[in-house]
C-alpha cells in the first residue's frame, strides 16, 4: 500500500545515512563559503552590542583567525539547517506512512523559522541586557578579548535557537505517542524547575533579571507545546482510532 512505510535492509540505512551525511556536510561548507564572502559584515554585526571594535581586544596572534572561523561556521550552519533538515527527512522517510511523512514535511519549515526567531531573541534581547550588566559591574573598565566575546556571543545566540525548538520537538513526541499534552500539563511544575536551570546554564549572568528574560519565552514556548500535543494528538486519533 502507498501509506505504508518502505522495508530497507540495515546496509541500506547505512548507505542512506552516509548520502545524508554528506549532503549536509557539503550545504555546511557552501554556507560557510557564503559567510567568507560576508565575514566582515557577520562580525561587525556581532561586535555593535558591545559597541563595536573599539570595545573589544585581540591579544593573541590566532585570536582574530579563530573569532573569524567560529563565525563562519555559525553562519554556515545556520544558512545550512534548512537542507540538513529536509535530508533528515529523506533519511526517515522511508520509515513513516504517507500521512506521517506530511507532519515532518511541514515541520522543516517550521523547525527552521523557530531557530531563527530564537537567534533573533538572543541578538535583539539577551545580549542588550546581559552586556550592559557585564561590563558596568563595579569594578575596573572592562575590554574583553575578542575571542571569548566570539565564543560568548556565539554559543548563546546558538543555544536559545536550539531552545526554541522546544514547542516543535514537543508537538512531534506526541505525534508519536511519546508524550500527551495532559501529561505535559501536570508535568508543569518540573518544567518550570528544568527551564529555570536552563535558563541559569544558558544566560550567561547570575542576576534574576537576565533570568527571567529568557524564562518567559521558554515557558510560553512550553505551554504553546503542549497546545501542540493537543492538536496532535486529535490528529492522531482521526487517522488511528486505537490511539
């Protein structure tokens, strides 16, 4: 039958993974070449929420070449992602039913808006908040290597992206069966503790303030997620009855 999943031996999963594989590892390379050919304006870009480059030091002969390539392969990653999702795709599909292969469909696009929306929070947001608080502490002027602002900047803006995926990972557990939005709704007060600890390991300030600044999507996102399992799992139950 057309809705049933293809049975495909374990070499040929092997043979399909590599193809994926390397299909990504080749978008990643076009897309870091794509942000060669930008690097200048990318890292002018990252420096302005701390006031540019006369805010920021570079002590160390490799420091400019290792901010450089960090960048890049960020940038390339992120020009990537929507390809390396739709060859995921081609990697499981051939597992899942023709309406189970619709869902992930419209969750590639979806996947990648979030991410952006989530490095976009952390440029317009997070980092007005959190490099005010850093560099004004009492104490003497504060000019951070160039380096380590790279690695700063970077990593957060890369983890709330992945952060923000939460509502889509959510909405596909339950499309499995995984989860059910009743459960994610009693399970609220551990999420609440869980995202708090998320939140302290992602921020990159001890204060409450900055806190609180990702918290409130992160909890929104949580409950937009299990409005999500909702509607998945009535879905579910018209295509399976036995769900």
């Amino acid at each position: 039958m057309a809705d049933e999943p293809v049975e495909m031996t374990l070499w040929m999963h092997l043979d399909e993974l590599r193809k994926r594989l390397m299909h990504s590892l080749i978008a990643i390379v076009v897309g870091v070449v794509i942000c060669i050919i930008f690097a200048e304006f990318l890292l002018e870009v990252l420096a302005r929420p701390i006031g540019g480059f006369d805010n920021l030091l570079s002590l160390q002969v490799t420091e400019n070449f290792s901010a450089y390539f960090r960048v890049t392969l960020l940038g390339g990653f992120i020009l990537a992602l929507p390809f390396i999702l739709v060859q995921l795709y081609l990697f499981i599909a051939p597992g899942l039913t023709k309406t189970e292969r619709r869902w992930v469909l419209i969750a590639v696009p979806l996947a990648s808006g979030l991410f952006l929306i989530g490095t976009a929070f952390a440029y317009f947001v997070m980092l007005p908040a959190a490099i005010p608080f850093l560099t004004e502490f009492p104490g003497p002027n504060v000019l951070p290597k160039w380096n380590d602002y790279i690695n700063f900047v970077t990593g957060l803006i890369f983890w709330i992206g992945l952060s923000f995926e939460t509502p889509l990972i959510m909405y596909m557990l339950a499309k499995l069966g995984v989860v059910n939005a009743r459960g994610l709704l009693k399970g609220w007060r551990i999420a609440i503790i869980m995202i708090a600890v998320i939140a302290a390991v992602v921020t990159p300030t001890p204060d409450p303030i900055n806190m609180a600044i990702l918290m409130v999507p992160l909890l929104l996102l949580y409950f937009l997620g299990i409005l999500l399992a909702s509607f998945a799992r009535v879905d579910s139950s018209k295509v399976d009855p036995e769900r």
